[in-house]
C-alpha cells in the first residue's frame, strides 16, 4: 500500500471516529501490516498536513484524534451549544487530590481535605469517567485505591499526567474570593438621639 493511501485512510478513521483512536486500533485497518514506527510516521505527516487548519490532529493518553483548534471553539461551540456539567468545589478538590496525589484512598483525601467525602461525590466522578479504583491498600479493611482514567486526560486534552498544570496554579484556581462584607444598615451609622 503506497504511504498516500494509508494516510487518507487514517484521516477518514480519525475524522469519523468519536473517541481518540489507538494505535492498536489504527494498525488493525491495515491488518496489522504496517509497523508502529511506519503509522507514527504517516500520523506525524498526517498532522504536519493539517497544521493551520482550524481543525488539528493531536495525540492523547488513549490515542490520536483530530479536534478543533482552541481559537476557533467558541465558533463551533455556537453550533453545537453544549452545557458542560457545573460541579461543586467538593468535586472539584477531590478530583485535583486525585489527579495530584494518585493512587490515594478516601480516607487519604479526608486528611487532605479535612472533611468526610460523600459518597455521591466519588459516584460523579466514577460516572464521568475520571477515576477509578486501581487497587486496594494493604491495610486493615484494605480500602479502594483511586487514580485518575484515560478519560480524564483525554478531556483535559493532555497525554500524561506530567502535562497537568503546576499544583500552585490549581491551588490559586480553587481559592475562594473573600465574601463580600455585610451590609451594615444606615441607621446603625448614625449617632445616638439625646
């Protein structure tokens, strides 16, 4: 099969394809002919091909996928306007002592996080598809060991978990803006009648 050929048919698999594809997935088109080497050639050409477009060819933890460039979303999103999940602060902060503490139990991210972590809230983030439990401790009750998924990265846009911002930035992200100051009513401002 010529280079040019395998190319198109790798650009026609990953446009159609909804998730990112592996590289197992991406060598079964060809029967398993082509080498690893040789298909990381042709999807570094393919990429180098699409450079400029609006429209970029990435590699992520579970495979290689074509996405929207990041200036021209606020575009696509206008088509398509999706409504990301809200998740709370508790969500959030357990999901970030994951990512950055992994492989950590329950009882880990309560001593970090100072407070008892709900159930519900590990059940959103096993349902989203973010974490999973990799193993137990070797502890008395042996409890689940969480660490983020695939999912997770692939979402983030990222190959590994090297590529996630430093911890400080997360940190000032979580930090909560001082309340507003209560409103003090005029009347208390003025001076005593006598």
């Amino acid at each position: 099969m010529q280079p040019t050929e395998a190319k198109r048919i790798l650009e026609a698999a990953l446009l159609s394809a909804q998730e990112p594809l592996a590289l197992a997935a991406l060598r079964g088109l060809f029967d398993d002919q082509l080498s690893a080497e040789t298909l990381k050639n042709l999807l570094t050409e393919l990429r180098e091909e699409w450079s400029g477009r609006a429209v970029e060819l990435v590699t992520l933890a579970s495979g290689w996928r074509f996405q929207t460039r990041p200036e021209f979303r606020p575009f696509a999103e206008k088509l398509l306007p999706e409504k990301p999940p809200r998740y709370s602060r508790a969500v959030l902060e357990t999901l970030a002592i994951i990512a950055y503490r992994q492989p950590v139990t329950r009882g880990d991210i309560e001593d970090i996080r100072g407070v008892t972590v709900s159930t519900q809230i590990m059940q959103t983030l096993e349902a989203r598809g973010w974490i999973d439990v990799v193993g137990h401790r070797e502890t008395p009750g042996r409890p689940a060991l969480y660490a983020t998924t695939k999912t997770f990265l692939d979402e983030l846009g990222l190959r590994s978990l090297q590529e996630l911002p430093p911890l400080e930035e997360i940190a000032q992200t979580l930090q909560l803006e001082p309340p507003p100051a209560p409103a003090v009513p005029e009347a208390a401002n003025e001076p005593a009648a006598g």
